[in-house]
C-alpha cells in the first residue's frame, strides 16, 4: 500500500454485495476466479491461477494419511480426480460436488477398487484422503486446465468445461470412467435409495510445488494470512508465509500485506442452511469489515479490499466532509454493541 501503510485483502467466496449496505461500494467487470487462484496470486504465485493449481501435491504432502495409497514414489503425476454428480445437456451442465453428496467410506472403497481394477493395465491407480477427496496418479496434470468442483457448484460448469487440446486425454478418460460408475451397483443402490449417484470424477489440481516463485525475507515478514481452509493453511505452509486461524485475528495486528480467508458462507451455500449463509454474512461483517473500517476512521493508514468468486470487489465508500464523525460513532457503536 502506498505511505507505508498495510492493506488487508478479504476473500469471502458467497458473499453478497447487499450484505454489506452502504458501508462498501463494488466494481465489476473481474473475470470469476475461485478463491484458491486469487490467494495464490495474493501471495505472488500467479503462476497457480484457478486452473492450475497444486491443489493435489498440497493436500498428499500436508496430510500424510492417503488411503489405498499409490506406492510409486512421490506420488508421480498426482491430481485430484473428486467424486461428482455431473447433469448435463446440450448448453448447461450442474455440477454437484462429493461433499454435497453423502457419500460413505464403503461406498467409496468399493468405488475406487472398481476403478482401479479398470485402469489397473493403464498404469493409473486412485487413492483417497476423505471418502470425497479423491486422488489419481500416473498421469502428468501440469498442463490440466481445470477449476476445482467447488467453484463450479451453483455455476453453468459447461462453460468452464475443459476444452483445449491438452485436455484431450483427460476428457476421454472422464467418458470412460462414467460408463463404469453408471453401471457400478453402488449408483444403484444409491439411485434405489433415492440419493444422487457418483456418475463422474471430475480431475484438477495438478500443477506442481516446484513451479513455486521464491519467496523472500522481505515477503515472509510483510505477509500474513488468516485462514482455517486445508488449501490455504497447506499453501502458507509450503511458501513458508505465516498462517494464523480465523479465531487469532486483531485489527491492531494487520502485516503491510494481510489476507483474510473466510469461506464460512460458501460453506453454508453448500450445506443448503439459507439461514446459516445470512448468519455467516453478518459475522464476516462483525469479524472483518466493522473493526478494519473503525481502524480507518481512527486514522489508521489501513487500504480494505474484498473479493468474491464471482468478479466483484468492494472498497470502503469514503464519506464526505462533515460525516466521518457521524460514521465513526456509527460504526464503533456497532461493534461495542456486537462485542458484549
């Protein structure tokens, strides 16, 4: 920021522009981005924007607990290949990502041995961490072109469908794979009970750790992030950045270069709690925005910027002469009242 002051960039995936009234004015015209390519950008790797991202080598290499792990070494050629619901027709296709699926550890097993089976002559073999976080590995993903399933949850995914050349392979392997979950008894079961089948895997995150940008003393000491979102805590982690929780957060403790990750409304988006989504907007309010503004009208040299997924970010809205009195009561009233 310039002056020497620090800026705080808020990534809140979900939020809505009204949530934050007359408080924030919003731009648009950004192209959508997921959350995970706008933090690494953030954190200056811009080489891992939301289709190439090392989502795979992260999650493996900060978890240790891969089940039905591939044995090769380092896992060779790792993406992620998650569990989905894919509906599609001729201009739209909705996808429903695993976490939204309920999907068992039996019933995964019995899908990934099933699979393994199929691709076992194709050198490929899938693991998982979570009965909805799958991996496969075998095949090289740094050239994948392809945003994470959460970010196409609630969007039209045919128009961010992989379609270059080099997704050729990957597609056709996608097809195949659908023609063996479709027939696969567990779906059957599933449809039978009324719950949406596993009819695809859906591949990204293959880029690799190695194509990181170094970073310096100078970066490491200006940067901090706050998070609880495995992706962010795990990214921090491998660049050497410091990464607090959520919960550690204080206004008076901001870095030259400070980001906020709070997927909490996002989260509540996927769970399907309308309620939770409105409840969680209002506490990014009382958490982020309300004592960031309060610092600025205190005369704190501190620049706010907040980012969706959707191509919108807001900036505090500058009161004219003769109001930042008025605003500042306003504000610290509010957040004095939140505060007993």
């Amino acid at each position: 920021m310039k002056n020497g002051g620090d800026k705080v960039t808020l990534l809140v995936p979900g939020f809505s522009p009204e949530a934050g009234g007359d408080r924030l004015q919003w731009a648009d015209g950004l192209p959508p981005q997921p959350w995970q390519g706008q933090l690494s950008v953030l954190l200056g790797q811009a080489q891992w924007d939301g289709v190439h991202l090392p989502a795979a080598e992260l999650s493996v290499s900060s978890q240790h607990k891969l089940r039905q792990v591939d044995p090769s070494p380092g896992g060779q050629g790792r993406v992620c290949a998650d569990p989905i619901h894919l509906r599609a027709d001729r201009d739209t296709a909705t996808l429903i990502p695993g976490g939204r699926l309920a999907l068992t550890d039996a019933e995964a097993d019995e899908l990934l041995s099933a699979i393994n089976t199929f691709l076992h002559a194709d050198g490929l073999r899938f693991s998982r961490l979570a009965a909805d976080r799958w991996f496969m590995s075998g095949m090289d993903g740094r050239a994948l072109s392809s945003y994470p399933p959460s970010f196409l949850a609630h969007r039209n995914a045919s128009a961010f469908l992989p379609g270059n050349d080099e997704t050729g392979a990957w597609r056709r392997l996608m097809t195949e794979l659908q023609m063996l979950l479709h027939a696969h008894p567990v779906n059957a079961e599933r449809e039978r009970q009324g719950r949406l089948p596993v009819n695809s895997v859906w591949f990204w995150g293959g880029a690799s750790l190695q194509s990181a940008v170094a970073v310096d003393e100078r970066q490491r000491q200006s940067t901090l992030v706050h998070a609880d979102a495995n992706y962010a805590v795990a990214l921090a982690d491998a660049l050497g950045l410091k990464c607090l929780p959520l919960e550690r957060f204080q206004p008076q403790a901001i870095r030259p270069a400070t980001v906020i990750l709070d997927t909490r409304v996002v989260d509540a988006l996927f769970a399907g709690d309308e309620t939770g989504m409105a409840a969680a907007e209002q506490q990014i309010l009382d958490d982020w925005i309300v004592p960031l503004l309060a610092r600025r009208q205190s005369g704190a040299a501190v620049e706010l910027e907040i980012h969706t997924e959707d191509g919108l970010a807001g900036r505090p809205v500058v009161p004219p002469p003769g109001h930042l009195v008025s605003l500042w009561a306003r504000l610290t009233g509010q957040f004095a009242h939140r505060q007993r």
